[in-house]
C-alpha cells in the first residue's frame, strides 16, 4: 500500500490541472515530505500519529480526518488504504486491495481481523466509488460482501516503485550474502509473507528436490490476472506441482528467456500514469 501511495499521488495533479490536492498524513511522512515533497503543488495537513500501530491511525482516520476535511474544505477524499473514514462529511472513494481477511481470516491476528470485518465492509458500502486494484478483488467484494459491480472502478496499479538505485552486480551479491555457485530461485517476501495465505512451507518443502538455491530477501487470487501467459501457474497446494514448475525453470534457459521477455511485454501494459488517468476518472464519477 506504501508503494501504492508513493508511485500514484504524485502524479494526480498532472492527471487533473484544475483540482488542488492535499494529502492527510501522520508525523513520520509529514517530516519526509517538508524534506522532499512528493509533489511540489500538493498541500501537506499533518495528523498527531505516528505509523508504529495500525489501530492508532485507524482511530485518528475515524475521527481527527473526518474533522479535517470540512476544516479544509475538502470536496472528496480518497482513501487509499481499504478503509476509510465513515463519519467524513464529504464524499469518499477508497481503494481496495484485496479482502484477505475474509478469504484467508487465519492470516490476521483476531482483534485486526475484527476490526477489519467491521470498517472495511461500511467504509465500501458508504463510498460513492470503489476503486479496486484487480478484477480478482472485484470478485470478492462482490462475492464476500454483496457489493454492486455498477460501483466499482479497475484500477491496476503501475510496476512497482520507481527505480531509486543502480542494481548491485551478482557477484557482490552472492559474496554479501553467501550464495553459492548455481541457480538461485527468489522468492520476494512482503510484511505478511509469513502468514499462510503466502504458501511459503510448501515452497521450502518443494526446493528439496529442485537443483537450486531459495533466496528468501528481507522485507495468492489476482497472481493470475497479472501474470498472464508470461508465468508458470500451478495448483498451490500440490508441493509436487510447485517443484515441477520451479524445476523446469532452472534447468530450460530458454523457457526462462521466453517468460522474462513475456514478462517485459505485459509489465509494460501497467504504467502509473495510466492509474492515475483513471482514479481521476473515478474521482470525476463519485463528484457528479
């Protein structure tokens, strides 16, 4: 959601000349922004919260953004994050991506999935649009919790944060790191890569018989919607599966060759100046 925020918001402005917008943020953010603001045309209001706890921001978007955004004559705020504001005095759009806590609820702790059940269903049925990252998500807003298609806005978002650094050469890597000679399977972990809705047992179980090393870097419905014809897809909970494809990518350099440029091809179909073309659009909906 982080990269979400970073990649789309600034390029909102160039996507709408006549709005003015202004970004809600808690103390940590704010500091960085009067440092290197994400856009010199957006206004900052900072928020008394840190990010260190979910539940704190949770509570000052209920009750001290609601405020604000009469406060600073706000016309329409969207939220980016799956939940939003439910006593906002003014319309709301929010973003959606994904209703984890409702297809895999053991991937929560009890007291956030709770609250989850509770915000994120209101906070859908209250906005004037619902942007969604992936037509999986549409799927399970309308599945989980009744919601009317007719509402909803597509959005995929662009590939991933902007490049910040020139890449570090393989044979650095492998010496900081301790990686031997041979393939090298990545797996990239986000924050929740432990819970069990990211399968990783299964992908350690499966490593035993392919022929390469699992590298596992520091800090699954619409995988298919993305990748397209440009991965291997398998059944998730077949360990045999899930070793017979990682199997034939180490060792066909070819079929490798072929999916990387697959690969390329449909990375270049997402672009954040296109996510941000069609919030707008969606802004434009929840405002007429």
């Amino acid at each position: 959601m982080e990269v979400y925020a970073r990649s789309l918001v600034p390029r909102l402005p160039a996507a709408w000349p006549e709005a003015q917008f202004t970004v809600f943020a808690g103390r940590e953010l704010a500091a960085e922004w009067r440092e290197r603001p994400w856009h010199p045309g957006i206004r900052l209001v900072e928020l008394p919260v840190g990010a260190a706890t979910r539940v704190r921001w949770t509570l000052v978007e209920q009750t001290l953004l609601a405020a604000g955004l009469a406060r600073h004559r706000i016309d329409l705020v969207h939220s980016l994050g799956n939940t939003t504001p439910l006593l906002a005095p003014v319309r709301t759009v929010v973003t959606i991506h994904g209703l984890i806590f409702k297809r895999h609820p053991e991937a929560h702790a009890k007291g956030l999935m709770r609250g989850l059940a509770l915000l994120v269903p209101l906070g859908v049925r209250r906005a004037r649009r619902i942007i969604a990252v992936s037509r999986a998500t549409v799927g399970d807003l309308v599945g989980f919790l009744g919601m009317a298609e007719a509402r909803m806005d597509v959005v995929p978002s662009g590939p991933g944060a902007d490049p910040v650094a020139d890449p570090t050469s393989e044979e650095e890597l492998r010496g900081r790191f301790g990686i031997a000679e041979g393939p090298i399977v990545l797996f990239v972990l986000s924050p929740s890569a432990h819970r069990p809705h990211k399968n990783l047992e299964r992908l350690i179980d499966a490593m035993g018989s392919v022929d390469a090393t699992l590298v596992l870097p520091g800090y699954a419905t619409a995988l298919p919607e993305l990748a397209g014809d440009a991965a291997l897809l398998f059944d998730p909970l077949d360990t045999g599966a899930i070793a017979e494809s990682v199997g034939r990518l180490v060792v066909d350099s070819g079929l490798r060759r072929e999916l990387a440029a697959r690969g390329r091809e449909r990375a270049a179909g997402f672009s954040w100046r296109t996510a941000a073309e069609r919030t707008v659009a969606s802004y434009k909906r929840a405002l007429s």
